[in-house]
C-alpha cells in the first residue's frame, strides 16, 4: 500500500546536486487500473496501481512492482498511450521522512512536484511541510503521471 501527500515546489532546496537522483523515463499502458512501466537508472520496473481513496490530505494507492529485463521493457515502451515522462528524482530527507523531488524534462520541462510517502493515513495527516514545498496538490488529477503522459 502506498500512502503519499503531494506538493508543488515553492523554491528548490539549496545543495541540490548533493543528494542522490537518478533519472526517470516512465510510460502508462493503461489507466484504470493503471498499469505503468519505470526505468530508473539501470532497473525496469513494471507497476500495478490501484487507487484506494482520497482522504483530504492523502492518496491511498494498492500498488505492486514487477521487475522486467531491458528487452521486456523495450517491448512494453512501443504500447504505451501518450508520451513518455521524464524526470530526474532527487531523494532529500524532510525530517523522519524522504521527500521525492521530480524535476520534469521534455514536454513538461519546468514543472516541479515533490512526494513524500507515509506508513500511515495518520502521519500523512500530520504531516507540516518543510517551507520550500509549495501548494498541496495530492488530489488534483493533473499533477498525476498519468495525466501528464496524457495530456501534454
């Protein structure tokens, strides 16, 4: 089960470059449920995700991940519906906490969303954003990766 909280980003924090990242190329074969595929790095991930809920401060999501080689990846990559998304992710601590910071390339260069990813409804509730997290967006459907795969 993943439960996560979803920002924007108000300014990026400063060091950057000094926390691990790695980029992303990630494509959707379907969206209900929604079936996507991941390189990251070196790694090919298949995805399983189902949403549970929206609570007023969390997303609730079923989610399974498959490994897959290069050659089953490149073979799902010419199913995908939409564009590719790409990303570099960069991992920064926000207290007992990691926050995902996705820096988008391509057709949605210049957007900047941050996810931190909780072991309850409870913490996700409790959760006080560091200041350079901007406006809460976990349940506007156009910050989704799916969305943006889709319409772009």
């Amino acid at each position: 089960m993943e439960i996560e909280r979803k920002y924007l980003v108000g300014s990026l924090p400063e060091n950057l470059d000094a926390f691990p990242h790695v980029e992303i190329e990630q494509g959707y074969l379907c969206t209900s449920p929604t079936l996507r595929i991941r390189r990251m790095g070196d790694s090919f991930i298949l995805t399983v995700k189902e949403k549970m809920h929206s609570l007023t401060s969390a997303i609730v999501n079923r989610e399974e991940e498959f490994f897959l080689s290069s050659e089953s990846y490149a073979r799902l990559r010419g199913k995908c519906e939409g564009i590719m998304v790409e990303k570099t992710r960069y991992r920064i601590p926000v207290g007992k906490y990691t926050a995902e910071l996705d820096i988008f390339h391509g057709r949605h260069e210049g957007l900047l969303l941050v996810e931190v990813e909780f072991p309850s409804v409870e913490a996700a509730n409790a959760f006080t954003p560091p200041a350079w997290f901007g406006q809460d967006v976990s349940n506007d459907p156009r910050y989704r990766n799916s969305w943006l795969a889709h319409n772009s």
